[in-house]
C-alpha cells in the first residue's frame, strides 16, 4: 500500500464523507468529482470504504418493498373511524369544558391572577384555624397516650390533644411494636411507633380501640409490613380471639398471609376462640391447600381437638376433607389424625 503522503488531493478523514455522497449517486461539481476519481485510484483503504458503502446501498434498495395494499386500507379505514368518534365527542367535550371553572378565567388572565392570589390569602388565613378546631373537637381516646414527633423533641401528651383518628394508616408505616412491662395482674402496655409525615407513638392495651385498629390494619395489609411486625401483631391480638373483627382478621391472615410462620401463629392464636363457622372452615382450608406441613399439622390438631371435645358440628364437607387427608396428605402424622378426628365425631363419621 502507497504511503498516505503519496495520495494526490485531500487526506483520507476529509475524503470520506464526499466519498458517502458519491456512493449514493448524489452529484458532485467536476473538481470534485474529479478529486474523488484520482483519489480512489490511489488509495486502496478509501477504494475499499467506497466499494462497502456501494455493496450497503444496493443491499438496502434490495430489501426496500412497498406497504401491503390491504394494511393502508385498513389504516385508512381506522383513521377514518377514529375521526368520526372524534367528531361525535366533540359536542360533549365542549359543552363539559364551559362547566369547568378554568375556562371561565384563562380568557381574563388579570381576573385569575387577582383570584387566586385572595384564594390563597384566604387558605392561609383560614386554613390553620380550621384545622387546629377538627383537632380539639376530636373526641379522646380511653387508655391511649399518643407521643407526636414535632421535629427536634418528642412529647407524650393524652389522646384529647392528638388522635389516632387524624392519621391515615394508608400512608403511615408501622416501624415497631414494642411490649413494656407491667405490673401483676395488669394487661402490658403496648408501644406502636408509627412512621408518617409527623412520627406517631401510640401507646395503650391490647383493649384500646386505637391500638386494636393498628394491630389489625397490620394484618389486613401483610404485604406493606415485615414478618416479624405481622407476628407481633397475631400474638398481641391473641388475647382478643373472642371479638368477632380480631378472629375475622385472624382467619384472613390463615388464607392469604404469604409467610408460613404467620399463618402458623394465626392458627395458635385461633385456638381457645369461641367455636364458629368461620374459624372450623378457615382450619379445613389450611389443612387442603397450605403448602407448609408444619401449618397442616397446627390446622388437624386443633380440629381434633375441637372434634374430642364436642366443640364443632361435623357435615359431608368436614368429613369428606378429613377422609381425603386421611387418604391423601404425604405426612404421615396428618393422616393419622385426621382418621382419629372422624372417630372422633362419631357414629355419623363411620367410614
């Protein structure tokens, strides 16, 4: 190859993009033109580069074909109806956009302008006073402190002057359930540290409305809160299993709850419940579909006791899953007995 300095005219970066042009038929004036004759002939890297952009052409006009007469007609016809819709619409969006109070101001910039800035002299003004009476008309909440985080301190003050009913769990966070000691014969304190815009410590029992409605706002929204916080919700809410919303909470959490160790908590704390429908149908279901075993094996063993003791009603349906599980469940332990809990129920569930 002839050295570069040999190479008549303009270098080869300067050559190149008249050589694009001359490859793509696009005419050049004579010098030009004549420049690019005499460089090819003597350079073989800038030959080369215009033999590739030649060979690309041809192959692009190659594969080149022109749209399918059916897909424009049926474009067309798309377009057409989308313009008709547009049309039949437009009535309605114009009478609706009279209503709206921006189009009664965008002609009168002047009038908006004085608007909106004594609209928002009047939320200032207003809005602080209307607000802090919502807060002391709200009605107080019985054995409840609520500790308000304002920035640099925190103070705990009763529930007269803050409550829970202010705040919306939807957008708060449960950051930890602490339990702190009490005295004997006394329900422990439960501590609820709530993050929000403004940081919440909600302290009380088991009892307080304000407390339960956290526990259980928890447990109805497993996917929003870690394990650990959803255990120590079943096992506070445990001593409330009598109170039909906390036993319904419970059984939800048996269905849905994606870790194994709640829905196994959940059962324990169902257990000593007041024996219902609801609580004997939430056990036959965890004892057909829960993967877990060590869930399955919670679920027989509290209808076998429940069963020994009288306290639930057998029909086809608990007989016919206790008689599949019988047959069916790959452990050993379950299947031993779900065959006790039919003996169990009595001469109806002879099999």
């Amino acid at each position: 190859m002839e050295d570069s300095a040999k190479k008549p005219g303009l270098p080869c970066s300067d050559m190149e993009p008249l050589l694009i042009l001359f490859s793509a038929g696009q005419e050049l004036d004579p010098a030009e033109q004549a420049e690019v004759s005499e460089h090819l002939a003597h350079c073989a890297d800038c030959a080369a580069f215009f033999t590739r952009e030649k060979e690309m052409l041809a192959l692009i006009s190659s594969r080149h074909a022109e749209p399918d007469g059916g897909l424009l007609a049926s474009c067309r016809a798309g377009l057409e109806d989308a313009l008709d819709r547009q049309e039949e619409r437009g009535w309605l969006r114009r009478f609706l956009g009279t209503l709206l109070p921006a189009n009664w101001v965008s002609p009168r910039p002047a009038w908006s302008a004085a608007l909106l800035v004594i609209i928002g002299f009047s939320v200032g003004i207003l809005g602080p006073r209307f607000f802090d009476r919502v807060e002391k008309a709200a009605p107080p909440a019985a054995n409840t402190a609520v500790t308000v985080d304002s920035g640099a301190t925190a103070e705990k003050q009763p529930a007269a002057g803050s409550s829970l009913g202010t705040l919306d769990l939807h957008t708060a966070d449960v950051a930890g359930i602490n339990v702190l000691p009490a005295a004997a014969n006394e329900q422990p304190q439960i501590e609820l540290q709530l993050r929000a815009q403004r940081p919440v410590t909600l302290q009380g029992t088991v009892d307080n409305d304000d407390v339960k409605r956290v526990l259980l706002y928890v447990l109805q929204n497993n996917e929003r809160f870690d394990p650990d916080v959803r255990l120590s919700a079943v096992d506070l809410l445990r001593e409330r299993n009598n109170d039909p919303e906390v036993r319904s909470v419970l059984c939800q959490a048996v269905h849905s709850d994606r870790n194994a160790a709640v829905r196994l908590k959940a059962l324990e704390a169902l257990n000593g419940a007041e024996p219902q429908e609801l609580v004997r149908d939430t056990l036959l279901h965890a004892l057909v579909d829960d993967q877990n075993p060590g869930v399955r094996v919670e679920a027989i063993n509290a209808l076998r006791s429940m069963a020994s003791k009288g306290q639930v009603t057998s029909d086809d349906h608990m007989l016919a899953v206790l008689r599949d599980r019988m047959q069916k469940d790959p452990n050993t332990y379950i299947r031993l007995q779900s065959a006790a809990a039919i003996r169990d129920l009595g001469p109806r569930a002879k099999f």
